[in-house]
C-alpha cells in the first residue's frame, strides 16, 4: 500500500506543479520588449522587416552627437540638465491638489520654487508613479520609460545594473560628462557610467540631516564647476522625514526649505551662465509620494502622486495657471528629456512627450517630436502585435470620418496613427506652398491632436498590455490544481480508510471513537474561513491576523480538552489510577518516561499549551500591522529605536537559549556516542560562528558593505553546519542499538519495542539536529530584531511536541500535523512578513556570499522569508519520532512502519497548500480586474507559489529522513538476524 | 422535579433570558447609538453595571438545589465568579490577540466582566461547585444526550457567545469598521 500511496502522491504533485506553472505562464506574461539601445534608425519610420543592423557604436561620441542632431530634424533644446530627484515628495505639497494651491505653511516653506510656478518660468506636473512605489523601479522608470511587468519587478530584486535602454546611457553615447550625487542606487544601477559620484545611502532611515548634508556639500562646487553636462542629485532626506514622522511632521517644514533652497541655488548658477551653448534644464522629480504616514509602496493616490517640475527658458511664458490639475505620467519623463537633448527615445518607453516643454520649437519641429515620440511606439506595438506591421496600418487613406462601431483597439490605434501620418503631410505640405493661414494653423492643430490621441491610447494600451490573459489556458491550469487537490485528498482518505482497525482497537479504551472533536471541526471550518476571507483584499493585507487567530484559537481549544481531561480523569481516578499508569508505561516514550506521576504530567501539558499561546502572543505583539496597518506600535520597532546594544544581547541570549536546548535534548538520548559529542561540538562551535558574526557586524554598521571578516565567518559557518547535518542524517540510523542484548532475538514480541525505540532514537537525533542547526541558520540570516521570535518559534515547537507526546489519545494524529501547520504559517508572519513584496529581507540574501551570484542569494533568501514554515517541517521529523511508538508495536514490516510514520505528515501538509494554492488561484482569476490586482493579489500569489515550494521541500526532507532511516534499520535487523541464526546454526 | 434537584421548565429558561436581554437592550439604549464604538470603555460600564445584578439575580433564584443553598449563598457564587470569569476571557483575548497596554486596559476589563456575565456566572450561580456539571457545560457533548433544560440553559447561551465574539473578531482586520463588530472590538482596539 505504500509504494502506490507514494506514487499516488507524486502523480498529484507533479499535476500540481503542472498546472502551476502553466497558470503562471497564461497569467504573468512576460513583456517582449525590444533589447538593444536605439541608435539611428530611430530617426526613420518603422518598418517591420529585418532590420539593417550595422550602423553601431563605431562612431565616436561627437560625431554620433551630430548624426543626431542631423537625423532628428528639430534642434536640441538644452544643452545641460540638472535632474534633482527628491525622495518621497508628494506633488501635492509643490503644486496643490484638484486645481488648488499647496496649503498656506507649504507654500511658505517653498517661496522660491512657488515664484518660480507663479511667474509662470516652471512648469509643473502630477507625475502618476506606477506602484510599486519604491525608489529603485521607479528611478528605471524615469529613465528608461518602460513599466517593467510584474514579474520584472518581482524577480529583479537583486539586479544591480541596469541593461535596458535609457536616457542616460543615451546621453553617455553622445559624450555627456555625467555627475551623480545622492543616493547610491543610482551608482548600482549605473556603476560605470558616471564621471563623478558621490553616493550617500539610506541605510540609516533616521538620520534626515546628514543624507542631504552630504549631497549639498558638493554643491558649490559642482555648480562652479564647468566639466559636467548632467548633474544628478538625490536627496533622501524628505523620505526619512516622511518615515518617521508622516506628511506632518515637525521635520517637514524645515526640510521643504531647505530643498527650496538648493532649487534657488541650483537655478541661480545656471542662470548666472545663461548662454548659447549652456542652455540648462533643471529638472525636480520626485520618485512617488508618501501616505499620511510617511510610508510608500502602494498605489494609493498619495503615493503615486510625484512631482515632475522643470525650470528652463523653454517652459517661460507670459501666462499661466500654476495650480491647475496637469497630469502627467512619470515614463513621459523619458521621452521628454531625449527629445529635448536630441538623443534617440528608449527603446521600450511607453511615455508620452510632455508638449509645454517644447514651446520654443516651431511648429513643424514639434509635429517632428511627436512624429519621433509615435515612431518609436509604433516599434513597441509592432513587436507586441503583428498586426501593426501591415503597410495598411499605417499608410491607409480611406474613411478617416467614419467614426463608427465599436472596433478592436488595434483598429483604432491604427486609425489614429494614419491619421496623425495623413495631416502632418498634409500640415508640411502647406508649410512648403509658404501658404500660412489659418488652414494651415488648422491642419497643425489636427495633426497634434491625432497625434497625442495616438500617443495616449498607445501607451495605456500598451501599460494596460498585461491583463489580457488567455482564459482556456488558465482554465486548464485551474482544472488541474483542482483535480491534483482531489487526488491528494482521496488518498489521504484511503489511509484514513485502510488502516482503521488496528488504530481503533488500540484506542478502544481511549474513547477515541469515530465522532468528529470539537477541534477537529474546528480545523475544519478554520480552513474554509481561511480561503473564503483570501478573497478580499483587506484580508489578503493582513493574513497575519487570521493565521494568529487560528492558531491560538486552536490551542485554546487544546486547552480546553486538557482541562476537561484532566477533570475527567481526576472525577473517576480511583478508577483509572492503574489504568492509566500502565498505559504509560507502555507507550513510554523517553520524553514521557521522566514524567510519569500524572499530577505532573497534567501540569506538564497545561504549561506546554500556555507556552505556546503566550510565545504567540509575544510573536504577534513583535510585528503589528501587515500592510495597511504598518504604523501601529509594536516591539520592533521600539527595539529598532532603542539601543543596539540590547538587540545585541537579546540576539546573544538567543543563540546561547538554542544551543542549550540542544544540548538538553541530546542528553535525553542517554548515549555518550562519538558521533552526539562531536554534533554538540559541531552546535556549539557553530553558535559560537553566530555570536562572532553578530558581534562583528554590529561592530561597524557604519560600514553596510559586507566586509570580509563577516563573510568568511559565515561561510565557516555553512560549511560546518552542513557537514554535521549530513553527518547526522547519514550515520543516526547505524549507532543505535537495534537489540538490547538481553532480548531474544527471535522471539519479535521482544525485539519490536527495541525496533521501534532505535527507530525512534534515531529519528529524534537527526530531527532535533535539523531544528537546531536551522535555527541557528535562521539566527545568522535573520535581521538583528527577529533574533527572539526566531527562539519563540522554536520554544512553540518545542512545546507542541512534549505536548502532543503527552497527549497521544487526545488528538488525532491530522490534527496534531495541522496544528504544527498553522503554527509555522503563523510564525511565518511573526518573523514580520507580509503579503506584499517589500517586506522581504534583501540584505540578509547577500550573508556570506562573497561573489554576486543571483542563485545563491536566492536561495538564502527564500531561506530568510520561509524560515518559520520550514523549521516546523522540521520540527515535525521530531514529532514523528515522539509520536508513534506504540503504535508499531504490531507489524512486523518496515514498509508499513514508514507508510505509518510518514504518511500523514507528509500528505496533510501537501493537502493543506494544494487547497490553499487553488483557491487562491481561482480567486485570483476572478479578481483579474479587480483595482488591487497587482498590488495585492499578485504578491500574494508569488507569496503562494513560494510556499508551495516550500511545502516540497519540507515533505521532502520529512520523507527522505523517514524512508532512509527505515531502510537502513531494516537492513541492519535483517543482518542481525541472519546473525543470530547463523550463530544459532553454528 | 427531582427530590433535590429542582428541574427548570423550559418556559422559566425562556423568561430568564428573554430578562436579561431585556435588561441588556435597556442598558444598551441608556448608553446611546454608537456609543459602544465612540467611547468603549464607558458604554461597556454601563452594560456591565446593568447586567450584572440582573443576571446574578435571575440565575440565583434558578440555582440548582434550592434545598441546601440559600438564594444569598448563590448570588455570592455568582458575585465571586464575575471576577474569576473575567479573568479567564480576559486571557482568552489576550491571547488571541486584544492588545496590552494601558489604554486598552479598562475596555478589556469591562469587555471580560461583560463576557463573564454571559458565560461564567450564571453556570458558577446555578451549579455552584459542582464537577460533574461544570464539566457538562465544558464539553460540547450535552446536546442531544441531556434531558435537562439547566444544562441547556446555561451552556448553550455561553456557548453562543464564545463563538459569537470569536466570529465578530474575524473581520477585525478589514478596514472599515461596523458597529455590529461590537464586543471584540471594542476589547481589541
């Protein structure tokens, strides 16, 4: 039965996996985008044949300079830019919100930058930031113009250098001289290109003054200096401030002035040099805006809502409205600035130029920008969809009046386009005849609005590209999950189903009958609450709430059984005294063999339960608030405030708690083997690893760069802990007695608890040295903070498994499983994960690693953010061998000992997330429109995915452990007995 | 009617809950629309200081043996399990979450004496110390297997709102806020 179990289980796994991967492909398409830089060929209309590539980056920098210039037709604007991007402003603080000027104090705070909008010589724009609303992909997006898709986001957390066309890579061709000072993101992203840099990090989200200090110092320099031709500054000082204290912090208003300031300073020198070959543009950007609270990621309309100002003699006008609502999207910054710099457009920019900028340009040259601008969007469209490739896309002349029916929207993209084509002819045609009237103003009017129709729906065509999913493929995958979720759980009910006599017989006395408990019911139900509430999003926001919630309900629950055994037992103990003490001592296993007064052992479960509640209480207080909820207090960020010294020690009292615990549980197994003294060594030396690493790294903070001291620690530190696990893992099945050599070896009555207790032994072993070994792995990776949840996780486990030890008849063995669960989902978030991207711990990824390698990294990440789930698959190897030696005393086979040991710890979980992974795939198709579908949905989903993966990994472990113990003490019986019987014989 | 045992008609069940509801509608109208989410801790005061005598009278005069103890002796059962009871929810929440601190104090107090009343005291004022019958009221099992309304009466009732103040805590984490989320919220935030 158990060979077709297991191949039963894998078939719906891998149809899991299938089905997975096919859903992922239908519902995450990946972008084609068009790689390369654009060259010259931008300055040609599209054409879809094979491109004549060969025209390179031969040409040296001026004369590409020139070619430009040339092919574009329109002269450059500007010859220097100054781009200041200030972190986390909010375009309502510069330029009011719905047609209305800032409030009084933020106009006062800002005079020189409102003189500047007042007197009408900058222009101001809502800059609509895509979410996610974080500093890195938004800077790409500033500069290269292109959305990355969903996944580009997701899985390019650690790309350091950026590939794809953009601005100033352009600008670099064409022999810019560029300078960057501020944050150092951009010299990741960049780290070839700048000719100066000075880059400040944010690693230290309290300081608000030295970060910009930093930037502003080199200001009077740089501006008196003449070599550069764009000067890049980022100031993090306003984020900082947004972070500590929200929109309305005391900090603020300081802040804002003194970024006024530098924006006077800025301009003066600019103007000071005002001439024909130094035109500037100074542009201010910020990178998103901040919520009430000063936090950013989202898309809320706070925090998407970034400034796009520009200050240059382009812009200057006689007449103006400042305050008007001019909406803008944060990629029509790329365009912009390549056409006002005479470079080509990125390649993959979908933004849209921003027409107030190129005032100064004549009429024809701005029908040029907005004929390059549509060129250039023409080629994306043509590489997403053939169908824009046809020459009848373009070129079509018949029935521009017939505004008719509803028609695919690559129709009227195409309409629009040849349109624009047709009257901008038309519009140079007049031109040439010198026949200038009001016709021809008329024409060129036409011609721009066809154009920048074309242009807007173009590039939400294009940012809206994604949701268009195919459905049957989806339907598909979904149908497979589902049917790989029934599969699992049929089988799980063929186990409940076969082996129901020896169970109920053994527990007859136990009143374990076939009535549904109030806990399991429970479970039940604490499931289906489970995967209704996944469907909204507020829900998916905070799942830590119900994972706590259900957790400490369910051993609330277990408390409660507890007492009323307890109670039971204490009303008809006379009784059952004898009773009871016999059935003790049967299924003594050695956890219970200490305890054996009843009293006690009462006492025992009680405290094991309590433990567990109050160190889930603990763990929730740690990390209060998912997503929507983040400002609320908690004792992490109180301890992240307080001094360093006590995280310090709390991580010290951690570590040392955990090698304790070990070494407590290796003395349970009363045996003075080599192999147990040389793993406590191998523990202990490695705790020691931990605290020198904590030490060290704590020492200088002040330098973030892993230096090289820290690495090799913990590199030390990887290769020990996985000798010794494999060590453990190898050789625990052969150092145990599989006979006590008293008893005979024949009669099997006799041998069968000693099979089971070398079973167990060594099952306990290696369990206990997987836990701990992780733990301490966890108390590397983890940030400083989780140090103590990652001990209370372990104290749960702990306490779980004396408990449910002690309580073999209480509890079926599902539930036992479920809970321990429930209890790594919960610990999970307890370690301060959410459902949303952000919270993944990117620095702990880079631990040890001393050359940049994106498997490695993670991998150690998937290690951080899945700690918790994966130390309770471990912590389960130990429950298994705790759990059953009673119940192996009838069998003889080693087959059906494993089938029974591994069975369901290793189905249970697998069904759990297989239900978890369909519904939450099901939803996440019917929320396909919904408005948080990539802010919340799809992180939680990538977050599912994820623990699926982690869920096969524990099983795995749990399963291999299980099946090579089995086999190697099946093996060593079976000699034994060929043994005996030969010495028998002989 | 047992020899000791007074068995409790359903009627009079019936009657003494429909009281106390009463005496909770009341005390719910004095303390105003909306009260219970403007200002917590007061409104559960008031609901507190209303209901607690009532339920301690009404369940006194039920007790279970009026023969050997007195309708004092009960109220006083009654008055001592108040604070026991409060302790024991006021765990429960905690644990399951309310938050600890000083503001929330005295709503998580109010709520526990408030949860207490419904679960605790009227079981501590019928059966007094009796095992067999806190048991009974423990465990799940007494539906259709007893045929005694007291058992009915009392743990029913405090098995609904356990689970009622468990399934009001659900939605807790969505972020709007009802006034029908009315007890757990008010403890938990």
């Amino acid at each position: 039965m158990g060979a077709a179990v297991a191949e039963w289980t894998v078939a719906a796994v891998l149809l899991q996996v299938a089905g997975l991967s096919l859903f992922l492909y239908g519902f995450f398409p990946v972008k084609p985008t068009l790689p390369g830089f654009s060259g010259a060929e931008s300055y040609r209309a599209p054409s879809c044949g094979p491109v004549g590539c060969g025209e390179g980056p031969a040409l040296p920098p001026d004369q590409l300079r020139s070619l430009y210039r040339e092919l574009s037709e329109v002269p450059h604007v500007y010859d220097r830019l100054v781009l200041m991007v200030i972190d986390g402003l909010p375009a309502e603080f510069v330029l009011g919100r719905g047609g209305k000027p800032p409030a009084r104090e933020m106009m006062e705070s800002m005079p020189y930058t409102q003189s500047l909008l007042a007197g009408c010589r900058a222009v101001g724009y809502h800059a609509k930031a895509a979410p996610p609303t974080v500093t890195m992909p938004r800077l790409k997006a500033m500069v290269s113009g292109a959305i990355g898709g969903f996944l580009d986001v997701a899985l390019n957390f650690n790309t350091q250098a950026f590939l794809d066309d953009n601005i100033l890579d352009q600008l670099h061709t064409i022999g810019y001289k560029l300078v960057m000072l501020g944050d150092e993101t951009w010299i990741k992203l960049f780290p070839t290109l700048f000719y100066r840099q000075d880059g400040v990090s944010s690693f230290y989200v309290k300081d608000t003054v030295e970060v910009d200090f930093n930037v502003s110092r080199h200001l009077e320099s740089e501006l008196a200096a003449k070599d550069w031709d764009a000067l890049i500054l980022h100031y993090l000082g306003l984020d900082h401030v947004g972070h500590i204290g929200g929109r309305q912090s005391n900090l603020m208003t300081p802040k804002l002035k003194e970024m006024d300031d530098v924006i006077r300073r800025i301009h003066a020198a600019v103007t000071s040099i005002q001439d024909n070959s130094h035109r500037t543009l100074l542009v201010v950007v910020s990178d998103h805006g901040m919520t009430e609270v000063g936090n950013h990621g989202g898309s809320s309309y706070e925090e998407t809502d970034s400034l796009a100002l520009f200050i240059g003699h382009s812009v200057e006008s006689s007449h103006c409205s400042p305050y008007d609502q001019k909406e803008a999207l944060q990629v029509d910054l790329a365009p912009t600035l390549a056409l006002l710099f005479g470079i080509p457009i990125p390649k993959n920019n979908i933004g849209v130029l921003l027409p107030e900028l190129f005032n100064s340009l004549a009429d024809d040259q701005k029908l040029r920008t907005l004929e390059l601008n549509s060129w250039q969007i023409l080629r994306l469209l043509q590489k997403q969809r053939p169908a824009f490739c046809s020459e009848d896309c373009v070129d079509s002349k018949d029935d521009f009046g017939a505004d008719m029916l509803p028609e695919s929207t690559e129709k009227k993209l195409c309409r629009l386009l040849s349109k624009a084509f047709a009257s901008h002819r038309s519009s140079l045609l007049h031109r040439d005849s010198n026949f200038r009237s009001v016709e021809a103003a008329g024409l060129f009017g036409a011609a721009v609005d066809s154009y920048s129709g074309f242009l807007r729906h173009a590039s939400e065509w294009l940012s809206h590209r994604a949701t268009d999913k195919p459905l049957y493929l989806l339907a598909s995958a979904i149908s497979l999950m589902i049917i790989s979720c029934f599969s699992l759980a049929g089988i799980i009910s063929c186990i409940f189903k076969g082996p129901p006599q020896i169970k109920v017989e053994h527990h007859s006395e136990l009143d374990l009958d076939k009535n549904w408990h109030l806990d399991e019911v429970f479970i039940l139900m604490g499931i289906f609450l489970y995967v209704a509430s996944l469907g909204s999003s507020s829900f998916v926001e905070e799942e830590q709430y119900i994972w706590h919630f259900l957790t400490s309900t369910l051993y609330l629950i277990f408390l409660i059984k507890t007492v009323q055994s307890i109670l039971k037992e204490s009303n008809s103990t006379l009784v059952h005294r004898s009773e009871t003490k016999t059935f003790h001592k049967n299924n003594s296993s050695y956890l219970a063999s200490y305890k054996l007064i009843p009293g006690q052992q009462d006492g025992c479960k009680l405290y094991t339960v309590l433990i567990v509640l109050v160190a889930g209480r603990i763990l929730r207080a740690w990390y209060q608030g998912g997503i929507n909820w983040v400002h609320f207090p908690d004792i992490s960020k109180i301890l992240n405030q307080s001094d360093s010294s006590i995280v310090k020690s709390l991580q010290t009292i951690s570590v040392l708690a955990v090698v304790v615990l070990y070494s407590v549980s290796l003395m349970l197994l009363r045996t003075r083997r080599i192999l147990i003294i040389g793993l406590w060594l191998s523990h202990l030396s490695c705790g020691l690893l931990v605290m020198l690493h904590i030490w060290k790294s704590q020492v200088d903070t002040s330098v973030p760069i892993n230096n090289h001291s820290t690495t090799s620690i913990a590199q030390i530190f990887y290769v020990i802990a996985s000798i010794s696990v494999t060590c453990t893992f190898l050789l625990s099945p052969w150092i145990f007695p599989t006979h006590s050599k008293e008893a005979e070896p024949t009669s099997s009555s006799g041998s069968n608890p000693e099979k089971a207790h070398g079973l167990n032994h060594s099952v306990f072993l290696t369990g206990v040295t997987y836990t701990m070994f992780w733990c301490l792995l966890q108390l590397l990776l983890q940030q400083p903070i989780n140090a103590v949840p990652v001990l209370l996780i372990l104290l749960q486990i702990i306490s779980s498994v004396i408990y449910f030890s002690l309580e073999k008849s209480l509890h079926r063995q599902w539930v036992q499983v479920v809970a321990m669960q429930f209890l790594g989902m919960t610990g999970h978030f307890g370690l301060g994960n959410t459902n949303s991207l952000a919270s993944i711990d990117v620095a702990g990824a880079f631990i040890g690693i001393s050359s940049y390698s994106t498997v490695l990294s993670g991998v150690l990440m998937f290690i951080i953010t899945y700690g918790s789930p994966l130390l309770l698959y471990l912590g389960m190897v130990v429950h298994m061998s705790v759990k059953d030696s009673n119940d192996i005393s009838t069998p003889q086979q080693w087959s059906s000992v494993l089938s029974r040991m591994i069975a369901l710890p290793c189905l249970l979980p697998l069904l759990v997330n297989s239900i978890a992974l369909t519904s939450y795939t099901i939803v996440l198709l019917l929320m396909r429109n919904h408005l948080f579908v990539w802010s919340v949905f799809s992180p939680k989903y990538l977050y599912v995915c994820a623990a699926t993966v982690c869920t096969y990994a524990g099983v795995l472990v749990i399963a291999m452990t299980g099946a090579y113990t089995c086999a190697v003490l099946s093996f060593r019986t079976r000699n034994y007995r060929d043994k005996s019987v030969d010495q028998i014989d002989g | 009617m047992g020899a000791e045992v007074t068995q409790v008609s359903a009627f009079t069940a019936v009657l003494a809950h429909a009281l106390c509801l009463a005496g909770l509608a009341a005390a719910h109208s004095l303390a105003g629309r909306g009260a219970l989410l403007s200002d917590p801790a007061h409104a559960l005061r008031l609901l507190v200081v209303c209901e607690a005598p009532l339920v301690i009278v009404v369940f006194s005069l039920l007790r279970r043996d009026p023969k050997r103890c007195s309708f004092l002796k009960a109220a006083a059962r009654g008055l001592l399990g108040l604070p026991i009871g409060a302790f024991l929810n006021a765990f429960g929440a905690i644990v399951l979450g309310a938050p600890v601190g000083i503001k929330y104090w005295i709503a998580t107090t109010y709520w526990s004496c408030l949860m207490s009343l419904f679960t605790f005291v009227p079981a501590a004022c019928v059966f007094g110390a009796s095992k067999v019958d806190w048991q009974n009221v423990l465990s799940h099992s007494i539906y259709g297997t007893s045929s005694n309304v007291a058992d009915y009466m009392i743990s029913a009732p405090s098995h609904g709102a356990v689970i009622g103040a468990w399934l009001g805590a659900w939605p807790m984490p969505l972020d709007w806020e009802r006034p029908w989320q009315v007890k757990i919220l008010t403890a938990t935030f």
